[in-house]
C-alpha cells in the first residue's frame, strides 16, 4: 500500500534548485507500487510527472497533481559470451555510479559518460551523450510500463527511436512509457573512444595516449568537472541548449560572416553549432541577474547563484534566446523539459 504525501518540498529533488512544492508524491520501488500510484492518480485524474533524478527538469513553483519518484534499484548481469554482455540496471539507479559500478566489473562502453547527472532510467529518455559517446551507441532494450495497455513491455534500442538528445520517451509518445530497467550492450575488452577534442588533449597533458579505463574516467570527470558545475554546490540543469542543426548553406553564410564558428558536421550533411559558443559570442558569459546567471566557464549551463525563482530563470533563457536569435539568425532549443 503506497502513501502519498502532501504539499512536498521538491527543492532538492531537482538539481537547478528552483522552490517546488508537489501537490501529492509518492515514491515508488516496487513495480506494483508503480502501478498502484497510478492507478490512483487516474481515478482522481490528476496530471503525473514522473520523477528520476531531477536532473533535466526545470519546473515550476507548484505542481498540480501527482509526482510520482521512481526509484527501482538493483544491477544484474544478464547475458555473457566472454567478449559482450548485457547489464541490467534499475530506473532507480544513480548513473555515475552505476558507471563506477561498471568499471569494477571490467565492463567498458559508457566510460565517456561518467559524472553525468541524474539516474539510469532518464539516460534513453535525453539519448545522454558526452564526449563522442551516447546512449544509442550501447543501448540494448528497456523494461516499461506502458500506461496505454496497462502492461510492462520491453523496447528494444530501435523502437526507443534515439537520435540527439531525443527519443521515442522524451518527444514521439511522452508519458505513455515509464522506464522502469534498462539493460545495455556492454564489452569485456576495453577500446576507448578518445577522439573528442578537449578530452584528447586532457589525456595527451597527462601522458596517457593510451589510457586504461580508470584513467579514461578520471579524465572525463576532470575535464567535465572543469567546464561544468557540480549541482550540489551551484544548481543547474546541465546544457541548457540543444546544439543547433544547421543546413551546408547557413553554416558556410556563418563561416564567412563568423570565421571563428565552432560546428561540427554532420552525417547528413548538415553541421552542428555549438550553442555555448554561440552565447559566449553574443557576450552572456558569467552574466548575472538576481538569483540566476550564466556559468562563467561554460556559457551554455545557466545556474542558481542563490534564492533563483522559475519566472527570472524562464527570463533570462528567453533574453539569451533572443540575442542569439538577433546576432546569428539561429533559434535555440531548451534542452531542459519545463513542467508543467
């Protein structure tokens, strides 16, 4: 029997930080209770937000409803050949720890996404990538629910319909499918994937052309945790852009307008902008106003400077929005889900 509680404090439950309160919350490790909470919230007909990490959310003052936590937990080992296997891991599951976890057992694949917040089960739903590495590249299957035939069905990577930064979860058919495990193609032999910039260059500095996988990691940590801030000492929500996807044309009109573009092409043909550059052009970098800001090492993340309000946030994504819109003629997407 599950019990919900009233009027929540959610603070801490969304890494930005914002002031939340839920109308009604219940946290859920059992996949019965899963489906008791809603089940209850259907007949009461209240809006659900399920809620993993908190970690790619920006929400607002009060959520109407239920909020339901989703905190499945458990790692098994579910296939092994001697040379791949197939991991499962609960929805629940802390994802820098899961990958700590991993590099214990001598499992390599997902070493490039270390240190990214938030948990396992909201990792296909964003397609989480760093560093040359994403989600799509090791997914095998997930377990769900799906609230529309009452029933828990495994999707395998192709129907999850992963490309960047989306998936079948988070824009095709939101709210049908709460993940509940996922399990992932993962090797016994170590071939990492070091051809991303920033990160080569780290490794190069430290005299590790050929790294082992517990210094791959050490590196992605360091070099993530020199750009990004840790949203337990200043709240964020990680990128707070998508990195724009541009046709040949509009980028060789930038180029030449802009010769110190960054971008990066793409297989289609199309190239990549990188947003944080895109902002730290039109001079928002380490930009202050109120309760929020622009972090000063990476003007892509905005950040929760202290007592941050969801209404001067939401104004300062516009503003940045706008500016870029007006100096490169190029629209930014939030890369966080508001709610509601």
């Amino acid at each position: 029997m599950i019990t919900w509680h009233e009027n929540q404090d959610l603070t801490a439950a969304n890494s930005f930080g914002l002031p939340v309160f839920a109308e009604h919350f219940v946290q859920v490790n059992q996949l019965t209770e899963l489906v008791e909470a809603l089940e209850q919230a259907e007949a009461k007909q209240w809006p659900v937000l399920i809620l993993g990490g908190g970690s790619n959310l920006v929400l607002q003052p009060a959520l109407p409803g239920a909020v339901i936590g989703i905190a499945a937990a458990g790692i098994h080992l579910l296939a092994d050949d001697g040379d791949n296997v197939i991991v499962e891991a609960g929805a629940g599951e802390n994802w820098h720890q899961f990958v700590r976890h991993l590099l214990q057992l001598g499992l390599h694949g997902l070493e490039n996404l270390a240190l990214i917040p938030g948990t396992v089960g909201a990792a296909p739903v964003q397609n989480i990538g760093a560093y040359g590495v994403e989600i799509a590249d090791c997914l095998h299957s997930v377990i769900a629910y799906d609230r529309h035939a009452k029933s828990v069905v495994q999707l395998m990577a192709a129907e999850c319909q992963l490309s960047y930064r989306d998936s079948l979860f988070k824009s095709q058919q939101p709210g049908r499918y709460i993940i509940w495990r996922v399990r992932f193609n993962l090797s016994t032999t170590f071939a990492p994937k070091l051809h991303y910039g920033a990160l080569n260059q780290y490794l190069s500095q430290q005299g590790q052309d050929q790294p082992t996988p517990e210094q791959l990691v050490a590196a992605v940590c360091s070099v993530r945790a020199s750009k990004l801030p840790d949203p337990a000492t200043l709240g964020n929500a990680g990128s707070f852009f998508e990195n724009p996807r541009v046709d040949a044309s509009v980028y060789q009109a930038l180029k030449q307008q802009f010769p110190d573009l960054v971008a990066y092409p793409e297989k289609n043909g199309q190239y990549k902008l990188a947003a944080g550059w895109l902002i730290d052009q039109a001079g928002w970098k380490g930009h202050r106003n109120g309760g929020v800001g622009v972090y000063d090492k990476q003007a892509l993340v905005l950040v929760n400077l202290g007592g941050a309000e969801f209404v001067e946030l939401m104004a300062l994504a516009g503003d940045i929005s706008a500016s870029v819109k007006q100096r490169f003629g190029v629209s930014l997407q939030m890369e966080p889900r508001v709610y509601p």
